[in-house]
C-alpha cells in the first residue's frame, strides 16, 4: 500500500463523519481562508502510483502566511520536525506534553494524510536526566518511552523511525550514551520494544550520508541482514538525502535496490539539496535536475515508499543556522513561489506539474453504480481477530470523485480507515474519496485502504464515479 492515514476511533466516533469532515473544512479555511485545496499536488502526483511526497513540519508556523495552504495541498504525508522528539515529549521523567504532536496528528487526520514519527531514540535532543541514567534504568526507560508514546498514536503513525543516527560515517557504532552504557543490542532492543507496542506501524532505522554505497551505508546494510536473519522486526531503512547542488550520489538507486533486496521498504525521508547562497539561475537549474534525480532514484525502486521534504521554504529551513553561507534547501522559495526544483520533483515521478482545473459536468441521475471506474478489494494482511484490505479505484474514463460500496457479510467491522471516508463501519459500507484523490484521469487508479476486525472475506466491491 502506499500510505497510511489513521483515523483516531475514540475522536470519529465522537464526532461522526459530519464533523471530521467539517474538522478539515476548517482547518483549510484557517489555513488560507477563501481559497480551495488543489486538486493534485506533489502528494497527488505520488499517490497515482502508490506513495507518499511528505514535509517536515511545525504546528507553531500553522497560520503563517501561505505555510498552512501548502501543507494541506501539496502533501500526502507528513513528518513533525520536532514535535515528537523525546526532549518535546518528556522533558522530565514520566510528564509527557502532548500539546505539538497532537496538533499535528489532528490536522493530519483531518486533511487525510499519512503520517511518520520521527523519532524515539536518538543521540541529540535527548534530555540530561535521560542521559544519566545507569544502565539499567536507560534501558528500561527506553523500553518506556518507546511503549507509552507508540501506545498514544498506535494504528495511527504509518511509520517510525525508532532508532536516528546510530553510526559513524566509518561504518563504526556512533559511540553516543545509548551505545556507551547500552552496547550494540540496544538498536534491537528498541524494535523489539516498538513491535510490541504497535504491531500495524512500520519500523524504520534513520540515518545521513548514508546515500550512495559508502562505509556507513554498509554498515547499515549489514545490520538489517543481521536483523533479518536473527527475526529482529525491522520493516524499513530510511535515507536523510541532505545533499549538495551538483552531489546527487550516482549509485543513489543501486544502493535503495540493494536494501529492498534485502526483503525492507526503503524512503527517502528528509531531503533538501542546498546551495552557496544567493542562488541564481544556474544553481536552480542545477538544483532542480538534482530534485529530478532523488525522487527518480526513489521512483525506479518498487520498495521505495516515497520521499519527505526536509521542511516547506526556505524561509524556514533549518540548513542557514548550521551550515552558514549555505541554503535556499526546498521547493518554495521565503515568499512561498514554487523554484524549479518542484518540477524537477515532478519530472522525477514521472509526472507533469499539476495545474488546478475547473470541470462542470450535468447528469440527470448521477450514474448508476459500476458506471465510470472499477473496484478491486483484497485482502495485504491478516492477523487473529483482524486483517488489513486495500481497494484500488481504476477510472474508466476522467472523473472528479468515486465511491465504493461493499458489504460485509460475516460480521467484519472497520476499525480505521485512510484515503476515503466511510458511511459505517459494518453492513452495507460505501467508501468515498477524500480531496486529493477524486480526481482521475483516464485509467489512472488510486488506492484506499483499512484495518478490520473479524475474520475477512472478499466481498464484492462496485465503485460510482462523479
């Protein structure tokens, strides 16, 4: 599947379908008010073959300027920045702040889009009182934080990245604290940890420089086979991709190929691609046929899930404050103008830039259902007491929405959903588009999907187009 979006159960049964709806309604408007979301996007581009373009992001920049009309068009996943780093979560021992990261999943839930956690343990930004611990203590802590704040989000968090920069770049073990008092068992400690608090998340190890097939990457490498062999869970290896006009790794593709070999997904999960500042025509253009090159690396790999912007402009980047004279990383310039570092995006997904088009289309009925696109449902996975099925929606000719309807006949029941809404939960079920994905051309196709209860079966699904 190509992502997921997690609809908290205690919050859509509260609400009903009205409200989440109304929810995003108006989150967009207090993004940009009196504007629309566009009908494709990055995000949209990725999804027509099944993965994500995502962004960093920081709920604090929410209503600044055109920050928050980007996030929610553009994007199909989304990252937080700091938000869920163990210092914002618990800064002291055992008091957790979930103020940040709720806002981010609530707006990501509304606005229907993945999202990754990043991340649980890691070497910076980790408090003091965490550091001082013996040895016994940090790795039950560890344990701890990693349960209670998977436990929070669980079935809501598509991926994780549980364990962020662990190496050198000479292939040896980062000898951070975690490593000092913990030695090399706590990377598969922490997976084991995170399995067991979320089964349905993807658990990812994060790391820089690890692009081309370099010491670090190998070593990298090594571990995961390891990993494999040994049933150590680990689902996905993810590649930072913070690069340099002109330095896009040549073997960028060989090296995502040889970890999916390995049976893992692989994402490129915080790219930017900076320059000596100021940029000029050239270092753009060079800039944009590196963008190109990254997201085709990722886009030739059938395990790549998708690619996550390090961040929306450059007015917010992080890469000025730590590599002075160096910049303009991203996609949207300071004052929010698309670089031509989107189109190499594009280019690099096989696309075309997206444009916002206005369709009028007069029906005396509507059309009857099977009219337009077809349904195929099938079940990716299954478990005691549950499953996951994904619906992938084919367009027989361009409509601007579907719905799809089955019925459960065993007594299954949703119990999250992503990439459409639901009527119900059991029964008769239609399932209809959510805003960026209505919209197909002729045979083009995108996917929803859900996690039920109950034992499957494989009902028959018609699909309605608009």
């Amino acid at each position: 599947m190509s992502f997921r979006k997690f609809v908290d159960k205690r919050w859509a049964a509260a609400t009903g379908a009205a409200s989440v709806a109304a929810t995003a309604a108006a989150l967009l408007t207090l993004a940009a008010p009196g504007t629309s979301a566009a009908a494709a996007g990055l995000g949209g581009v990725a999804e027509s073959s099944g993965r994500y373009v995502g962004t960093a992001v920081d709920p604090n920049r929410y209503t600044d300027g055109s920050y928050g009309t980007i996030l929610d068009t553009e994007f199909n996943s989304v990252t937080a920045e700091n938000a869920m780093k163990w210092d914002a979560l618990q800064p002291s021992r055992g008091q957790y702040n979930w103020a940040q990261a709720d806002r981010i999943m609530q707006r990501a839930e509304a606005t229907g889009q993945m999202v990754r956690g990043h991340t649980l343990v890691w070497h910076s930004q980790t408090p003091s009182w965490v550091q001082n611990l013996s040895a016994t203590e940090l790795r039950q802590v560890m344990v701890d934080h990693i349960t209670t704040v998977m436990t929070r989000y669980k079935g809501r968090i598509a991926h994780w990245d549980v364990v962020n920069e662990a190496f050198n770049d000479d292939g040896s073990r980062r000898q951070s604290f975690w490593q000092q008092k913990l030695g090399d068992s706590y990377i598969a400690d922490a997976f084991r940890a995170a399995r067991a608090a979320d089964p349905s998340a993807k658990l990812y190890i994060n790391d820089y420089s690890t692009d081309a097939i370099n010491a670090k990457s190998t070593a990298i490498y090594n571990l995961v086979r390891q990993f494999k062999q040994q049933g150590v869970p680990i689902d996905g290896v993810g590649f930072q991709a913070h690069l340099i006009i002109n330095q896009v790794p040549g073997d960028f593709r060989q090296n995502l190929q040889r970890f999916a070999d390995l049976g893992v997904d692989v994402a490129i999960t915080e790219l930017d691609i900076r320059m000596q500042t100021p940029s000029d025509a050239q270092k753009l253009a060079t800039q944009k046929a590196d963008y190109q090159k990254s997201f085709a690396a990722c886009w030739a790999v059938t395990r790549c899930k998708g690619v996550t912007i390090w961040g929306i402009t450059d007015k917010f980047s992080w890469i000025p404050d730590v590599f002075p004279g160096q910049g303009a990383a991203l996609v949207w310039n300071e004052s929010y103008q698309k670089k031509p570092a989107y189109d190499g995006a594009v280019a690099g997904m096989g696309g075309t830039t997206p444009t916002t088009t206005t369709t009028t289309t007069t029906t005396d009925d509507g059309p009857p259902p099977g009219d337009g696109c077809t349904a195929t449902y099938r079940i990716v996975n299954q478990w005691g007491g549950g499953f996951q099925a994904e619906v992938r929606v084919t367009a027989d000719g361009p409509i601007s929405g579907w719905a799809v309807s089955w019925t459960f006949t065993g007594g299954e029941r949703i119990s999250q959903i992503w990439n459409a809404t639901a009527s119900g939960t059991s029964g008769a079920i239609t399932a209809r588009n959510v805003s960026y994905n209505g919209n197909l051309g002729a045979g083009a196709s995108t996917t929803f999907g859900f996690v039920g209860s109950g034992a499957p079966g494989t009902p028959t699904a018609t699909c309605s187009a608009a």
